[in-house]
C-alpha cells in the first residue's frame, strides 16, 4: 500500500458493532494505521469535528438520526470525501446520497476488500486535488490577493469578510480582468442557474462586494457597471 495513504485518518460512522469492528480490522491490514468509530450520529459529527478526518464511512440508518442529516452538516463545512454504507438499495436512496454531498453509495451486505479499494481511490483522488490545488494557491490581482485554498481575500494584505456567494463573484470577475462579464454569465457560473429572476439579486451582490473592497462605493473603481451590458473588474496596466 502506497505509504501516503497509510497515514491518512479514516472515520467510520456506523451503529452495528460487528460492521466496525470487521472494517476496521481489514482496513489495518489495508495498512491503514488511523482508523476511528463512532455508532451514532452525534458522535459521529463531534469526532469529525474533532480529528478532521480525510475520509468518511457513513451509514445512513443511525440510532439518533439519518446519515443524510449527518451529511449535511458536515458538507456545510468540509469537503471530505463521503461515502455512503447503507442497506438501502432503492435508486432514488443512492440518488439522494449523492445529491446531498456524497462520493460514493456502498450497499450492504459489501466485500470489505472492494470497500477498501474504494478508500484508496477516493484518497488518491483527493490528494491528487490537494496537490493541484496548492501548485497556484494565491492568485495577485492588482491590490487583490486571493487565496483559494483558505477561501479568503486579501486587499493589500488585509482580510476583507466576504460571504460565500461574493466570493465567488468577486472571484470569478477577478480571474477576468478588463472583461465585461454579463448578469446571465455571472448568474451562470456564481449561482449556477438561469438568469430569470436574478437581476436584483446581482444587483445587491454587487452592491455589498463594493462595500467592502471599494474606497468610495458610489464612485467605484474595481467593480465597474458597463451599462446595459454587464460588469468589469478593472486592472491597471493589464
């Protein structure tokens, strides 16, 4: 086994003790020398919360809750590959898995030796990401830097607090300097839907991002309106 792997911490969130214990004591023969339990699912998110695993095995019938609830509130704050142990075979319970976050749905009854397959490809998968990722991390645009691991925007070294969804617009227009961006481009690529309907939610975005990044918000001179065609974020000398 590949020895990046086998330092990675693995959680297994399941309330049949016979399912833990075989897990794990394949996954340590996998070479997997990390490995935590947990058999409910409040538990369960307080051990995520506290060893940031790098890898979740999740059932979804739990004692106190669905593994989707579960799911959920780890999604709200991580990106750590999840995948799905469940007895459920039905396709619209896999369909909801991976509408909810999930990477992957295990059926019970399952060959543990395929499930440990599936770590290490969701592994490898992650840190091959991790690692493209972090080959260009902070994006220098202008008075802007951009750091897209941490999530964060700097202007001349100060953070400035962003909401996700201006983030991703300020973003998206920094990435394409001097270009007019149309509303129905940016409704695409920040909300990923159709335009109809998004004009003044742009609007207010827009609104709020100069807030906080622009000297004089009424006399901007980052995020600029080309009227009747849509916005530009202006650079200097580009």
């Amino acid at each position: 086994m590949e020895r990046s792997l086998s330092k990675e911490k693995i959680l297994i969130i399941d309330d049949e003790e016979d399912i833990l214990k075989l897990l794990s004591m394949v996954l340590k023969k996998e070479g997997f020398e990390n490995i935590y339990t947990a058999e409910d699912g409040v538990s369960g998110f307080e051990l995520f919360r506290k060893i940031n695993p790098d890898i979740i095995l999740l059932d979804i019938m739990l004692p106190d809750e669905e593994g989707y609830e579960v799911c959920k509130k780890i999604r709200r704050i991580s990106n750590v590959p999840i995948l799905f142990i469940s007895a459920k075979t039905e396709e619209i319970d896999r369909v909801l898995g991976f509408a909810l976050g999930g990477d992957d749905y295990i059926t019970k009854p399952f060959s543990t030796k395929e499930v440990a397959y599936r770590i290490k490809a969701h592994l490898r998968r992650s840190n091959y990401k991790d690692e493209e990722k972090n080959k260009n991390v902070i994006l220098n645009v202008g008075d802007f830097q951009i750091d897209e691991e941490k999530i964060e925007v700097r202007k001349n070294g100060k953070l400035i607090e962003l909401k996700p969804k201006e983030y991703k617009m300020f973003l998206y227009l920094a990435k394409h300097p001097n270009q007019i961006m149309s509303k129905e481009k940016l409704c695409s690529e920040v909300w990923g839907e159709e335009y109809i309907g998004f004009d003044n939610t742009i609007m207010v975005h827009i609104r709020r991002l100069r807030e906080k990044i622009e000297e004089n918000p009424s006399n901007p001179k980052y995020i600029v309106n080309i009227k009747g065609l849509g916005y530009k974020f202006v650079l200097k000398d580009e």
